[in-house]
C-alpha cells in the first residue's frame, strides 16, 4: 500500500505528492468546465469534453488519444485506456454515503486504489487521501491514471452538484 495526497490550493489546481515529493498537476482552464491540463515530471497532457453535450472525456498527448472516460447510467465512471497499443479498462465509482471514498477497479473488479475526500471548509476546497495497492504500483502508467482517478472524483463530484441544484 502506497498513500498520496492530493490538495487543493483553489478550486482549479490540483496537486499530488507522496511523500511531500511533486508526482503531479491538474489545471482546470475555469469553473464548471472539463478542460484542463495534467503535468507530471517531464509530460504534459489536455484533458477535452468530447462530443455535442461532452459527456465523453479525452486525454490527449498532443493529438494522441491515450484515454477516455464517460459516466454511465448507474455512476460508475468507466475508463478506457489505449496507453502503447495497449488497451485496458477501468472502473472509478463511489462508494459510501457517511464514509465517503471513491474506488478504481479493473476489469476482474481488483481494486487498485481508494480515494478518500475532504473538504476543506474554510477554503472551499476538497483535499484527497489516496491509498493505492501493490497492483496499482505496478502499472507502468500510472502516475496518468493516479491523476485521472483526480480528474474523475472532481467530475463526479461536479455531476452530484449540478443534480442537487
């Protein structure tokens, strides 16, 4: 088990360390909008809605599709990823209602991280406790994909306000 944590220093910047080392950055362009920006080490990467009502989400590396991720009927969000001719796919979905966490799976339905929010009250702000397992560890990408499970809570979340409203 490795933990990250994910805070918020406004409500469209997101940073992610491990053990206070920088792993990565997601930028969104503006409130309520998809768009945004994931920066890792060396990378860097668009996040775009797709389609007329942009319920599908690409990750791209300049014109390179690596992922994307749409919510479907019951709240899962589910994520394909083509990552070196490689596909695989992936299941983000929420978990709990008093104790709240968000959960990536694959495709057998192994977990392979657990996310945990808080919000922060005073700022306005969620802050992310991830937990990930030995079997996420050993994915080659996953520093994307750590930073898409970031990118789908905050959509998630996002989706459940704009129902409540």
């Amino acid at each position: 088990m490795t933990e990250y944590l994910a805070k918020s220093t406004n409500s469209l910047l997101f940073e992610i360390t491990k053990d206070e080392k920088f792993i990565g950055k997601l930028t969104y362009k503006s409130w309520f909008k998809f768009d945004a920006e994931i920066e890792l080490l060396n990378s860097r990467y668009q996040i775009q809605p797709k389609g007329f009502w942009g319920t599908t989400i690409e990750l791209k590396d300049g014109e390179t599709v690596l992922l994307k991720f749409r919510m479907n009927w019951n709240g899962e969000i589910v994520i394909q990823t083509n990552f070196n001719e490689i596909k695989n796919g992936y299941v983000f979905k929420y978990k709990g209602i008093f104790k709240e966490s968000f959960i990536l799976t694959d495709q057998e339905g192994t977990e392979l991280l657990i996310m945990k929010p808080h919000l922060k009250w005073n700022l306005m702000n969620y802050e992310y406790q991830i937990t990930t397992t030995d079997s996420f560890e050993g994915i080659h990408e996953k520093e994307i994909l750590l930073m898409i499970a970031l990118h789908c809570a905050n959509y998630y979340m996002s989706m459940m306000m704009s129902m409540v409203i």
